[in-house]
C-alpha cells in the first residue's frame, strides 16, 4: 500500500476515533445518533425525533469539542515531535527535551496567576504567552548552544535544551509556592487536562495549528536533505543553521499553544512520530501528516480512558500518556543501544 493510501486509511480511522470518542461516557449516546447530531448541527440536517434534545448538547457542547481539542493539540505535539526528532537526528529528542514545554508552561503559569489578560487580543492571551515563552525559549538554547558549540550540534543544543527545561520548570515551582492561593490550578493544569474546554478552546488552537503545520511541512524537502547529515545538507545549499532555528520556531508554535491551553502532556511527541515512520516511511511529506493523524488519534484515545476508566471521576491525561510512554522511551532507549 502506497504512503498516500496509509494516510487516507489513517484520516478515515481518526474520524471513527472522534465520533466513537464522542458517543462514549457517563451518559451512553449510540454512534449512530453522534454522527446525526453533528451532521445536523454541522448541515442542518433533520434530527430523529427518538433523539433527546439532551444529547444533543452533551455531544455537541461538551463532548465533541473536548475531543477535538484533544485531536489537535495531539496532532501538534507529534508534528513537534516528528521535527525535532528528524533535524536533530536523535530518536529521543522531543520540545520537552528542548525546553520549549516547559518555557510555555512558565508563560501560562504566569498568565493564570495573574489573571492577565491582553487588549485586542482577548482570549488569545493564554496561547500567545505560551508561544512567546516558547519561542523565547528556542532563541535562548540556539544562543547558548551557538556560545559553546559554534557548529551547533545536536547534542550541544540536546544539552542546552535539557539544562534550560530543568532552570524554568524551577521558576515555575518557586513562583507557584510563592502564590500558593493559585497552587492547586496550576498543579492541576501541569498535569494536563481536557475537563470543560468548549469550542472557544479549539477556535484558539486552530490558527496556531495551522500556522505551524503549514510552515513545517514548507521545509519537508530540506528536512529530508538534512537527514543525511550537516555536510550533505550544506553540499546540496541548505543553511543547516538557520534551518533549524526556523523549525524549532515552528515547534514553539504548536507546542506552546498546546500547552498553554490544555497543560504539560508528555510523550505523545515521542510516540507517535516512532508509529509514523514505521508505517508511511520517514519522508517528511508524509511522516509529517502521518505523525498529525497518530497524535491527534492517541490524545483522543488517551483522553477516553482518562474520563471512562473510573467514572464519573477522571484522571489527568498526562498521567495516562506517562504511564504509556515511559516505557516505551525505555524501549526506544536500549534498542537504540543494541544497534549502536
């Protein structure tokens, strides 16, 4: 089967994720009347009058938005996921790693403690913040990695990245003991979580997903040169440089919005590149849609378990993709060591 079919089966299959995962909890609504409710919703269709106008809002209020948020922001982190692992030739590396999470994290920290929030701007206040921590972020591993290592190279920058996480991710803990009052939604926001994010959420995430994805899959070409090493890359014309700063600027898009609205939600960055690669080939135009479809489908799956496993109490997501993905960085860690 062609990469093109694999990502075709792999959008169609994500759909049945959504409407599955919008059918399923507390309140059991049949598959079959979701899809009516959003098409009726969506194209105005007639409703069943064995439909109740309660579902109605549940699935179309509550529980489709949350979903869609979770498809998304999934989608987002893989897509940073997939690029940080490719420009930086490590199978380890992630925006977590880099440092960019947790620069998003202090921009939200701060802007839920203040109760900040911008002229103009309005409810894009959060996810600005956290792109502009991020990004801050990136330009302050760049220069630190360019002082030490002037060729810049992935380990320098790996490092760099991973010392800056671990200084902010302190800042952020200082100042949440500082204000204590605020320290119970800030815990609970760092472990990430989907509980009552409506559709303004997702109108949020959606013009920095696109802004991100649509710049990152500009330099698939490059990141596919860039793979066989610097010296190849810079052979064929590729400023290996300025490249990298431009897509870890594009990870600080979609990873800091992801985190700014729905908290820190590790590994799927992790995952689901590793998934993508194995089954669409690591050609960047169609590792990077492929990546998109398995995040956006394993946050939802994620976020299912979640809230159903011990309803009507839910867990926090990050737990969930903790315990899924710590071990299969081990896995990823001592293969890569037999190989070696």
């Amino acid at each position: 089967m062609s990469s093109v079919k694999k990502i075709t089966a792999g959008a169609i299959i994500s759909l049945f994720i959504i409407a599955a995962a919008s059918s399923l909890g507390s309140s059991g609504i049949s598959p079959a009347d979701t899809i009516l409710i959003i098409l009726h919703k969506i194209f105005r269709l007639p409703l069943a009058p064995s439909i109740d106008p309660k579902n109605v809002s549940i699935v179309w209020l509550l529980r489709l938005p949350r979903v869609l948020l979770a498809f998304f922001a999934g989608g987002c982190l893989a897509v940073s996921g997939a690029v940080c692992q490719s420009i930086l030739r490590n199978p380890l590396a992630s925006p977590y790693i880099l440092g960019v999470s947790s620069g998003a994290s202090l921009g939200a920290g701060i802007i839920i403690i203040s109760g900040i929030t911008l002229p103009v701007i309005g409810g894009f206040t959060l996810p600005l913040t956290g792109f502009v921590f991020g990004l801050a972020t990136v330009f302050l591993v760049t220069a630190f990695s360019s002082r030490i290592d002037r060729s810049m190279s992935n380990n320098t920058i790996i490092l760099c990245g991973m010392v800056l996480s671990l200084f902010l991710s302190a800042i952020l803990t200082t100042i949440s003991a500082v204000f204590s009052d605020d320290l119970r939604r800030i815990a609970l926001w760092q472990m990430g979580s989907f509980v009552m994010r409506g559709w303004t959420y997702v109108y949020l995430l959606l013009p920095f997903f696109a802004a991100g994805c649509v710049g990152v899959f500009l330099y698939t070409r490059e990141m596919d040169i860039l793979s066989f090493g610097d010296d190849h890359a810079k052979s064929s014309g590729v400023e290996t440089g300025t490249l990298r700063i431009k897509l870890l600027a594009l990870c600080a898009i979609l990873t800091g919005a992801a985190v700014a609205l729905c908290g820190v939600i590790g590994f799927v960055d992790l995952i689901a590149p590793h998934a993508a690669r194995r089954i669409s080939g690591s050609q960047h135009r169609y590792l990077i849609p492929m990546s998109f479809i398995l995040g956006g489908s394993l946050m939802v799956l994620t976020d299912l378990i979640a809230r159903t496993v011990i309803s009507p109490s839910e867990l926090p997501v990050g737990a969930i993709t903790a315990l899924i993905g710590a071990p299969f960085f081990a896995w990823v860690y001592f293969k890569r060591r037999r190989t070696s």
